[in-house]
C-alpha cells in the first residue's frame, strides 16, 4: 500500500509511514479539538513537499482560515507564499446546492492538480440532506468520486461534545477509510487535547491515546506518554 507523509513526525510514526494514499480519513472531534489545525498542517507540510493542498470550506470564510493558522502557527512562514502560488488553496463554497458543491470540488481538484484535500466540514454537508439514507447514498458516491480523481480526503466531522466518554460515532465512521479522533480529556483541574486513531483500512497503526499539543512550529505528539 503506497503511504503519504504527513510531515508531522510522531503522527507518521504512530501511522507506521504515514496515511494510505487516496483515501478517506475523517478527523473527528468536539469543539476546540483541533481539527482544523491539525488537518491544516497535513496540507501545509504536504505543500512544502510539492503537494497541492486544498481547503474546502462551507463555513469560515479563506481570508479567516488563513489568519487563523498563521496566529496558531506562528513559525510557519511559508503560508502567504504558498497560498499565492497555488500550492495551497483555500476556498469557500459558492453555493449549497450539493450538486454545485460536487462539481465545484471537482472542478477545482483536476485545474489545480490537487493531492490532499480537507472538507471542513462533511457535518455541514449531511446538513443539506433530508434523511440520514440520502446522505449515506450521496457521501459513498462523492467519496468514490473523489477516489478517482487521485487525492486524499481529510473530511473534518463535528463531534457534539469534545469528551472521550460522550462520544457517539456516526455515519462516517462506517463510510470513510479511516479515523482519527480527536480529543479534550479533562485531567484535574487541566484539559489536555489527545488523539487515537480509531480506524485505518488495511495496514496497521498505533492504538493508544495520545497527548498532543499545538505549537507555533506545528503540532507536538507525546508518543509513548501516558494520559492516566
């Protein structure tokens, strides 16, 4: 199976070589998770290896997601640059037609040559549907789409809570390739964010849960720290 580096050390370490290429792996997590900084920084590492990034968003405005992640990665110069060479696209939906949304996703990944893409978030997309059916039809057959066009997806899915022992898994933890949640575990009086990647189709992967860590020179994982 051809692997993907995800340019943060101890995730590629926990992925025993990094992402299986061309797939669906859903990060998800409550609110304050970090699910969009750390899908951010698998983009942005994978823009500075000559991989064209793509953001898709159906919420925050590109100019906001842009200064967001340059304040939380302070270290991180080569943003402006790469958003100015088309090496890293930010994009907002033009419409909330599933259809304009389907076409406008494809449009953008065959003109830009796109490799890795996040959709920021698949839980506003379910949104646009009138029962759970039709969204499991719609998302198999746009996710098989996706997979003929060559990129790997980084759906981001909105968890109601951010505690571990609230979570309830969805959809898309049957749908998609793989998942990594993401986690805020209380530990005394201290939150700590954490991660475990819950599910990886067809190759082996690291099962604990993790502490991690958002640093102005990107993410730090505490592989092998103990969380309890």
């Amino acid at each position: 199976m051809e692997k993907i580096k995800t340019g943060i050390l101890e995730f590629d370490e926990m992925l025993n070589g990094g992402l299986p290429k061309n797939r669906h792996i859903g990060f998800y997590g409550g609110p304050g998770t970090g699910k969009t900084t750390f899908t951010f920084e698998i983009l942005y590492k994978g823009a500075l290896m000559g991989e064209t990034g793509y953001y898709f968003t159906l919420e925050e405005p590109p100019e906001f997601i842009i200064e967001h992640m340059k304040s939380q990665f302070s270290e991180f110069k080569d943003i402006d640059k790469l958003v100015n060479e088309k090496k890293l696209i930010i994009e907002k939906n033009t419409s909330y037609n599933v259809d304009s949304i389907v076409k406008q996703i494809e449009t953008s990944i065959v003109e830009n040559n796109v490799s890795r893409m996040v959709i920021d978030s698949i839980t506003i997309f379910k949104s646009l549907f009138n029962t759970d059916a039709e969204y499991r039809k719609s998302l198999i057959e746009f996710l098989n789409l996706l997979r003929t066009l060559d990129v790997t997806v980084f759906p981001i899915i909105e968890a109601p809570t951010s505690a571990r022992e609230s979570f309830e898994y969805s959809i898309e933890h049957y749908v998609l390739d793989g998942v990594i949640n993401l986690y805020n575990i209380y530990k005394g009086e201290t939150r700590i964010r954490a991660l475990e990647i819950y599910k990886l189709r067809g190759t082996s992967h690291n099962t604990d849960i993790v502490p991690y860590r958002v640093t102005p020179r990107g993410l730090k994982i505490y592989l092998g720290e103990k969380l309890f």
